[in-house]
C-alpha cells in the first residue's frame, strides 16, 4: 500500500521550447539517505517502511539505517524490515552522536545527503544541527491529535483516539472539540471507562495533562479552530466529515469519517505517517518522495535567440551595474 501510494508522487523531468531557447527541469534522486529508527524504549518497523520506501520509490540507491540496540540487540522485526525495504547498511547505534556520523562520516560510515526519521529530543536537536551540512525531514515534535465529534453515537470513538496519541510519550497531546456540550460529556464518560484497560496508563496519565476537551458554538467556529491548531492527525469523526474536509487549510493528516481511526493511516493504508507537528502543518507536509528528489533547471539557447533578448538583459545588467554579467551576452 505505501508503495503503491508513493508510485502516485512521482515526478518526471520536462522540457519546453520557448521563444528559440530550450528551458525544463531535471528531476533526479538524492544519492545517499540516512533513516534514523528509534529503539530505545520501544521498536517500531513502521518507521523503517515509512521512511525507506518512498526514499526508494524516488530512486535512492543508498540507504543507510541507525538504531540504538535494546540490551544490544536490534529488534528483529525491526531487520526485517530493512531487509524487506532494501536498505544498504544497518549500524546499530543511535543518539546524536549517530546523527553526527551520518552527516560528517567516520573512518566506517559513509555521509549522506538527508537525515529522515523520528527520534528523542536530543537526536532531534542534533538532527537541527546538521541542518545545511545535510537535508533533514523536519523537526519532529511530540504526537498529537485533533479530533472532531458531532454526534454521541460516536463518544468511544474520540476517546480511543486520544489515548492511542497520548500513549506515544508524556509530552503528547489531544484534543477534542464538539458543538454539544452533551457530546462532551459522553466523552469524558468514554475516558474514563477505557482508561482502565490502557497497558500504558503511566504515560497516558502525564499526556492527559497536555489535553483539553473544547466546545465550541457551531461548525464554523469548529473550522477555525481546527485550521488554527494545525495538528499533525485530524480525526473528523462525523457523517458529514467529506463537506467539512473541504473546509480544512492546515493538517498533516485528514482522517475522514467515524471508521478511518489514525492506526489506519500509521501502519497500512498507504499514506506516510511522518507528519509536520507544532502547528508545522501551516506550511510543511507529510513526508513523501518528494522529499527524496532535488530539482535543477537547465536552458538552452541559440545565438539567435540570445540577441532578440539583449535589450532587456543590457537594461537589467545595468540597473543592477554588473557590467562582467552584461559582456557575457555580447
């Protein structure tokens, strides 16, 4: 699925003759991509097939994976899927320092050209560091969730989410916001019964802290304020979730309708789940393989050509006083 998705945001190199002159664009992959995989509390082979198979899709040919052991091993789940996502070399350490090694090399690692993958908040900072020695995804904050309810039938529904957010760490965050006090209510009653069960209820606790239950007057309120949050996953669990999708400006992610739970979206559907967080989403977007290429226009023009132009190009050059830039055209 995340295959076949990627396959979607291919891009093609083009060209066009303009005026006697040749212009377009190149579109080629990066060479060399280092993924950082988290596995220090926890492991996760979701974060190796969200983050190499778009990689490959767009042609990278190296593929360079970090991840710190747990009692120095690597979670085999976590191997096979390198392996299944052809990964090149798996080191088996992490923490800043393997950002470091990623971006400047070592005697036995190999630099690369772009950092992607989530991490604790020193490999995060120190993926920021690099930043300009090599690429980097983007700036990855704690999880968080927006959920949208219109009706009581679906309370359980908005509750499950914001506990599947919050047990990621203690500084996730949720919201849920209704035009129904009512709904509200059945929600906190939600809450509460399915706390019980939560395996992970030490970390939930201390995330709950960083969550609010919002009401708001009517539907167009509810817009604002889910454009103003910008949240990384948008659950808009309502019958009328497609209308109210078309009114959405800012979200990593859009889960549309009471049976498309974010889990969809992390592990299976197809869509990347490295999502811009910390109201990033204003102006930054998932993770995709447009995040694997790089662009460079090329031009071509004839003599010709060059001289119905030089009028405007002797203007231009001497407005700015590049005289060395004007002596080039004659």
């Amino acid at each position: 699925n995340i295959r076949s998705y990627s396959k979607n945001q291919l891009l093609k190199s083009w060209y066009i003759n303009h005026k006697g002159s040749r212009i377009g664009e190149r579109v080629l992959p990066l060479s060399r991509v280092g993924v950082y995989v988290p596995g220090g509390k926890a492991s996760y082979p979701s974060t190796v097939l969200m983050n190499t198979i778009p990689a490959k899709i767009a042609g990278v040919k190296n593929i360079t994976m970090v991840s710190p052991p747990i009692d120095g091993v690597i979670n085999p789940l976590v191997l096979v899927a390198a392996d299944l996502c052809g990964v090149n070399r798996i080191y088996k350490f992490g923490g800043a320092h393997s950002v470091a090694a990623l971006a400047y090399g070592t005697e036995s690692i190999a630099c690369v050209d772009k950092i992607v993958g989530p991490g604790n908040t020193y490999v995060n900072l120190a993926k920021q560091m690099v930043y300009g020695k090599v690429d980097i995804d983007k700036p990855a904050g704690p999880s968080e969730v927006c959920v949208f309810i219109d009706s009581i039938d679906y309370a359980a529904y908005a509750a499950a989410e914001l506990f599947a957010q919050c047990e990621h760490d203690e500084d996730a965050s949720g919201i849920i916001i209704a035009t129904d006090l009512d709904i509200l209510k059945h929600v906190q009653l939600e809450l509460t019964k399915q706390f019980s069960s939560l395996k992970r209820q030490h970390i939930i606790k201390k995330s709950l802290s960083n969550s609010a239950l919002h009401h708001v007057s009517d539907l167009n309120e509810a817009i604002d304020v889910m454009n103003d949050i910008a949240s990384e996953h948008l659950c808009l669990i309502s019958d009328n979730a497609d209308s109210i999708r078309a009114k959405i400006k800012h979200a990593g992610a859009i889960f549309c309708g009471p049976y498309t739970p974010v889990a969809l979206g992390d592990y299976i559907a197809g869509p990347n789940h490295v999502l811009p967080t910390a109201r990033a989403a204003r102006f930054s977007s998932a993770l995709s393989v447009f995040d694997f290429v790089k662009f460079s226009s090329f031009l071509s023009s004839t003599k010709a050509s060059l001289a119905t132009v030089q009028p405007a190009l002797d203007s231009l050059t001497s407005i700015e006083s590049l005289d060395a830039h004007n002596k080039t055209i004659t």
